[in-house]
C-alpha cells in the first residue's frame, strides 16, 4: 500500500493506572503513538444495520507495522474513540490492520 493512502491521523492509545489526589488508583487512557492510517468505514446500509443493534459503527485502520498494538488499546479518530475488536499484524507486508468499533465516550 502507498503511504498516500494513509492519509488520516489516528491516536493509539492505552490504558494506566495513576494515582488520583487521594492516592486511589485510577484508570486512564495514555498516548502510545500518533500514526497515518488508511481508514475504511462501513457503507451506508451497513452503517445504518450495525448502529441500530450496536449503538456504534465499525471502522478498519490500516496502517504501517505495529509489533506492540493489542485489543487492550483504543483508536481515537477525529475526535471518537474507537475500541479495538482485532490486530493483524504481517511483518513481511510492513503492515498492521486494525478492526475496531466506535464507543461513546
């Protein structure tokens, strides 16, 4: 694939545990990496069928080799997060795709 398809700014991120004021800790989404991605949504039909018995929509990332990506993580995409059903990664391809649904919140 041409890096010229990637041409969507995606955030990888992770989850942390922190400790809040009163020394409790917390969960938190963390910055793992900022990449280009080629992103593929559902069609129309699709779309309409997945979000009326999901609440959300899926979305493919496709995007350079990534060997630390898991379902544990989340993609942010123009502001929504995205919560990460797959990770197929093909080093020999030098590419990683990402099967993820959209969640509020």
């Amino acid at each position: 694939m041409s890096a010229g398809r990637r041409n969507e700014r995606i955030r990888i991120e992770t989850v942390s545990t922190v400790n809040d004021a009163a020394r409790q800790p917390i969960e938190t989404w963390t910055l793992l990496r900022d990449v280009w991605a080629q992103v593929v949504q559902q069609s129309g039909k699709e779309f309409v069928a997945n979000a009326a018995t999901t609440g959300g929509s899926d979305a493919a990332f496709s995007l350079l080799y990534q060997s630390d990506v898991d379902h544990k993580m989340r993609v942010v995409w123009r502001g929504k997060n995205y919560e990460i059903q797959s990770v197929d990664s093909d080093y020999r391809k030098n590419e990683t795709l990402i099967k993820a649904r959209w969640v509020d919140g």
